[in-house]
C-alpha cells in the first residue's frame, strides 16, 4: 500500500480579522484527507498582533498567543511552527485570514516593506530548497511575494492589493472561483478564496483546486 503523502497547514490563529480564516482552514483539512493525503498542523508560539472583537471588528484589551488560538482549529492535535522539519513532509499549505498579514507577516500594516516571521520564512525556505510544494490560499500569497524571488501568484482581481505585490517583484495573474495559479520554479500553488466576495462552498472548491495541485506536483 503506498504511504500517503503528508501536508503541513500552518495556521495564523483562530478568525479572520486577527488569525486564520476558519473556513478556510478547516476546507484545506477537509481537501487534504478527501484527496488521500494526511496533514499536521504547525503555528507560531507567539503572540498575536492583537485581539479583535469578530462582532463590532474593535481591538480588546488582551493578548492571545498564536499557537494556543490556532489549537483551537485544530482541536489541540497541534506543533510550534519552530519544530517543522522540511523533510518530514511532501507539502506545506498555509489558508489565509488576517492572521498570514498581521501574525505570519507585517503585510497588513507594512505592505512591501513587511517583516516575515522567522520561523514561517524557515519553513517556506525549507520546502523550496528540497523541491517540495508550497500551497497559499486567500491573501497569505503576500508572504510568498516576500519570501521568494520574483514568483507568479494569485490573490483574485483586487488591484490594490495586486499592485503591491506586483512592487514586492511578484507577477500577478487574475482568478476566480476555484482558480489556482502556479508557479512551476517554486512548485508555488495559489488560489483567492475570500479575496473574493466567495461562500463556503467556493472555499471549499479553491482549497481542493489547491490540494489536488500540489499532489500532482509531487
């Protein structure tokens, strides 16, 4: 029986406005076993920017940790992002929420000027050295516009944010719904999903496009 292959998810935190983007985590876990695959799930051990109250989008007055919230998702099967070990894994994916800008990366606040997390840069750096795919989905394309040199990518058809990753070297190609872009010199997969005005079900359809992608490329 041929083993099947192994994904990393890293998550940001737990909500779209301060952390990963729960549908899209959780329709990237559902992709991943649905397609034959297995997955781990890896965050930062660190604090999150800051807090956001989901009902009014106000800042509160308190201090969540990133891998602790991100356990959340992940029903505390859970790894600090520090013990990712590139060769122990065929893939690594990172869903998108606010959390890839603010947690994962600086883009929310710094745009091309942003900051990586040490440890989200290690991984992602990990991976593209040894050949293995890398999947981003929603606006979590921004870090690999920072990390790599000059990739191809997709973030949807939004042109501000288009633009700044075209300033950050990225080239940028227009999708919708379920599209993926990919980047062949990076095995980089991309796809929007709520960078777009999307449902549930077009999540779920950009999470799949991405996972059956990636495990043609490996």
């Amino acid at each position: 029986m041929e083993k099947k292959k192994r994904f990393a998810v890293v998550l940001s935190g737990c909500g779209v406005f301060d952390g990963s983007e729960i549908h899209e985590a959780t329709m990237t876990l559902y992709a991943i076993m649905k397609n034959g695959a297995e997955y781990e799930i890896f965050a930062p051990d660190k604090n999150q920017h800051h807090v956001l109250n989901h009902i009014t989008g106000e800042e509160m007055d308190e201090t969540r940790n990133v891998l602790i919230e991100s356990a959340r998702i992940a029903r505390g099967k859970i790894k600090a992002l520090s013990e990712f070990i590139p060769e122990e894994f065929d893939a690594i994916i990172f869903p998108g929420g606010f959390g890839a800008a603010k947690n994962l990366s600086g883009f929310a606040f710094d745009g091309p000027g942003c900051h990586v997390d040490p440890d989200t840069e290690k991984a992602v750096k990990g991976m593209v050295s040894i050949g293995k795919p890398v999947g981003a989905l929603c606006i979590s394309p921004a870090i690999m516009a920072k990390i790599l040199d000059k990739p191809v990518l997709t973030i949807g058809n939004d042109e501000g944010t288009a633009a700044t990753l075209q300033k950050m070297g990225a080239t940028h190609k227009n999708t919708g719904h379920g599209e993926v872009v990919v980047d062949p010199r990076y095995k980089l997969v991309t796809t929007p999903c709520y960078m777009l005005d999307a449902t549930i079900v077009n999540i779920a359809d950009g999470a799949d496009a991405v996972v059956r992608e990636i495990l043609r490329l490996i």
